[in-house]
C-alpha cells in the first residue's frame, strides 16, 4: 500500500518534491493557499499583457535539464528557451555595460572599461567555474544534516575561499567601480551583501557569465506549468483555494493538516510554504525554532514590483536591465545595515516583450521593475507612489525617452503582499540569506528535529534562495522521506 505525503504550498520546491515522491511511488496531494499553483513563480495576464509576478532570470539551466531528465523530460518537452543576448544591460550615472552573450563579448566589454581587465576576468571565471561544478555536483546536493557533509578533497582544497568574501576577491584584480558593481551583483541573488558573502560563491559569476541569461518563451511561469504537467502525469493531485490552518502531531509525529476546517490524514507532511509560517500552524511545543533565532537571522531583501503595462514599445533597452547610477555599496547598506526606505535605490527593469512578442499586445511593453528594500518595513500606498515616480524618472532621464505619457496602467507589489499571499516572514521575498554563517548544515533543517515525518523545503533550508536551488531542495527532501521509508 503506497504511502500518502500531503504538501503545503505550490512553489518551484514543492512541485519538484511532488513529481520525485509520485515517482517513487507515494500518494502525493498539494495543498496552495492561493487560487493558482506557482507561489511566488505566479502570473497575471492583464489586457493581453503576461507578467511574471515573482522569478524573472533564468539561470543555469544545467539545473533544469537535471531535472526533467530524472523523469526521462525534456525542457523542450515543455518550453521553448532562447538565449538572450544581450544578456542584460547595465546603466551607471555616466556610461552603459553591454553583457553578451559570449565571454568573448564581456572581455571586449572589460577591456573598453579597463584595460587589461579582460586577462583577470578570464582567469577569475576560470575559478568561478571549478567553483561551480564543485557547488552544484557536489555541496548543493548534500541535505544539510552535518557539517561533515562538506568535508571532501574538492571543499578542503577550497576551505580559504569560505574565509575571503567575494567583494575582497573582486577588489583585488578590478579597480573600475562599474566593472566591481558588475561583478559583485550575482551574489545578490543569494540575498546577501558581496562584502558577506563567502567568495567561493563566485560559482554564480560562472552561471552568469559562462552559462548566460535565458528566457522561456511566455515567461517564467512555463517553467510552472510544465513541472504541474509532469506531475499531474505522475499523478498527483492538486488542492487550489485550500490554506492550511494546521499541522496535526499526535505522539510527536505529523498525521496530517486541517484545511477549510476539514481534516486530511496522510503519513508524511512536506511544507514548501515559509518556514516560519510552516512552523507556527504547529503547536509551541513542537517548534524547532523561536522567535528570537528568525529575529537574529539575516534575511535576504524584500521587493517593491511594478507591472507596467505601456502602449507603445521602448527605446534604448534590454529584456534585463539594472539600473546602477546611485550608490552601490549605499542601497545595500540600507537593506542590511541601517534598514530603511533607500533615498536614492538601485532597481531592475524587465521588458521581456522586446524578445518575446507573446508577452504584449502588438508594439506595446511588457514593464516589470523590482527595487531590493530591506523585509519588514513600513509599505504604504504613498511610499509606493513615491518610488514609482523616481524610477519612472530616472528611466527616462537614462533612456532619453518619455515613458510615463505611454502607461495604460500599472500595479503594485510590496512587503504587505508578500505577507498576505505568502505568509512570508517580514515580507521577505527570497528567504535567507546564504552567508557563511547560514550555509548548508547551518540552516533550518529540512527534517524536522521534534516532529517525526514531518519535513521542509524551499528558500529558507538547504540550498538557499533562487529557483534552481529550489528545485535542488525538492528533490533532497523527497529522497530524505524515501530514506525514512
């Protein structure tokens, strides 16, 4: 008789535990809060324009090969991927940088910043990508059960590199500020300052530089939907409109959840919704950790999102595009330091219908902007006005066109959204940060300590924050309860 594993939330870590355990074997039913599968991967189609609400870089899709090949897939099976080249744009006060889409193109790009930059560039993504196979053969796939899990001739040869920050690396070999903001920005997608985080995870330059920026063709939520077919082939079954109210313990062990005031049995119980949310439908005795532990934590940022829908199309910019003409070191001072509202942000702009026409309605744009606060701030419909207008002109003022005499509307999404849809922790928007001191076996576990089958995935535990280490997670958890078997 097969075992039954319900599922809490619907993200990228939940689908992928859902499609390995429904291999396996187990009777696998997902339970999402929320009217549509995706969690934070959702989407809103509005007047014929697609937005991703959440994930918009596609990166190492050596990761999401691995995946659908456990399944005997193809991405292709399901989406059709275009290298983006450019790659993405970056605007300073005074100059551009192009990334292409070779390592060709960005040392021609270096070495017209900097000379001789482009011989130091070669050999750092030459350590970056050592780096990469390590992290992503060998340390990612561990389960963060002990630190001798990262004990291996590969890591020992490397331990310096989780001693020096990624910032202190860069500084050494590139004096030109663009070119160190160009370098340092990766890590950011592992939710913490460079000046924070372990050089070793210089692996993210390699993804970004060596393997390049990708797009599905009608958005991220592909991704989503393809990993939703492939389940629903294995046959799991999904629960929309359902929030979970509670984890059942009885005896110390997971028997199930209560959602829509009805109970559902089973005999292993996966969360992917936030961690600390996950843990306070438990009882207090039950919890691994207290207020004080998320409290002294460092969290990755929050976001303020835009969807702007334009009616005609842009001059002068890319798909990916980051606008870099403030202060660098400032804004994340602001988000990790001193928290509070930037006075003068960094943020990202994504037009994805500049190379993929699905995506808007004839010669009009797609807008999706992001600026990186910290979690927990005050999020007001004023502030959020107020920052709009400044992005809004210093688009225009960077781009030399006028933008906001073509807006057909626009919405907004912020730290009190990410609370409400997501019961996210402060309103964060990519869980813990991946410094030296919360990496691998130093995070929130995925098994719980007090609570027998009962398990955690996602952004808050091992990996870390990012779609592809979602995916990783999934697949850890799943062969976690395969092992209890």
């Amino acid at each position: 008789m097969s075992k039954k594993v319900v599922i809490i939330g619907s993200g990228f870590s939940s689908l992928s535990a859902s499609c390995y355990l429904a291999k396996w074997g187990y009777e696998v039913s997902v339970y999402e809060k929320n009217g549509t599968i995706g969690g934070r991967a959702s989407q809103m189609v509005k007047k014929g324009f697609t937005f991703d609400l959440g994930p918009s870089w596609y990166w190492m899709p050596d990761i999401f090969d691995k995946f659908f090949e456990d399944f005997g897939k193809k991405t292709s099976d399901y989406y059709t991927l275009h290298k983006l080249d450019p790659a993405y744009k970056i605007f300073f006060s005074k100059d551009t940088i192009t990334i292409g889409d070779s390592m060709d193109k960005i040392c021609k790009e270096f070495e017209r910043i900097e000379k001789g930059s482009a011989v130091h560039l070669k050999k750092f993504i030459s350590k970056a990508q050592k780096n990469y196979d390590i992290a992503i053969n060998k340390v990612v796939l561990k389960p963060g059960l002990s630190p001798f899990e990262l004990v291996t001739k590969d890591t020992i040869a490397k331990v310096d590199q989780f001693f020096k920050t990624i910032s202190g690396e860069v500084r050494k070999k590139f004096k030109n500020p663009k070119l160190i903001s160009t370098l340092e920005f990766p890590v950011l997608f592992l939710g913490a300052k460079p000046s924070n985080t372990p050089s070793f995870y210089s692996f993210m330059n390699f993804a970004d530089f060596g393997l390049g920026t990708w797009h599905p063709e009608g958005g991220m939520y592909e991704i989503i939907k393809a990993m939703h077919h492939l389940a629903v082939e294995l046959g799991v079954q999904f629960h929309t409109d359902s929030p979970v109210e509670k984890i059942r313990v009885k005896a110390s062990k997971a028997i199930g959840i209560t959602t829509n005031n009805e109970d559902i049995n089973a005999d292993f119980v996966l969360s992917g919704a936030d961690y600390h949310h996950s843990e306070t439908l438990l009882e207090k005795k039950y919890r691994q950790y207290s207020e004080n532990y998320w409290e002294r934590k460092t969290f990755a940022p929050s976001s303020l999102l835009f969807y702007v829908g334009l009616n005609k199309k842009l001059k002068n910019v890319e798909h990916h595009n980051l606008f870099f003409d403030t202060d660098f070191e400032q804004h994340t001072y602001d988000i990790y330091d001193n928290p509070k509202w930037p006075e003068e942000p960094l943020f990202y702009a994504n037009f994805p219908s500049i190379t993929d026409l699905t995506m808007a309605p004839e010669n009009c744009e797609t807008g999706f902007f992001l600026i990186p606060i910290a979690p927990g701030l005050e999020d007001t419909p004023a502030l959020r006005k107020q920052y709009f207008d400044l992005i809004m002109h210093r688009l225009e003022t960077r781009t030399k066109q006028n933008v906001k005499d073509g807006i057909l509307f626009y919405e907004s999404f912020c730290v009190n959204d990410f609370i409400e849809k997501y019961n996210s922790y402060k309103g964060n928007a990519y869980g813990m940060a991946n410094t030296l001191s919360q990496t691998a076996f130093l995070r929130p576990k995925l098994k719980s300590k007090k609570v027998e089958n009962l398990y955690f995935t996602g952004q808050l535990t091992v990996p870390g924050p990012g779609v592809p280490p979602s995916l990783i997670s999934g697949k850890l958890v799943s062969e976690l309860i395969k092992n209890k078997r």
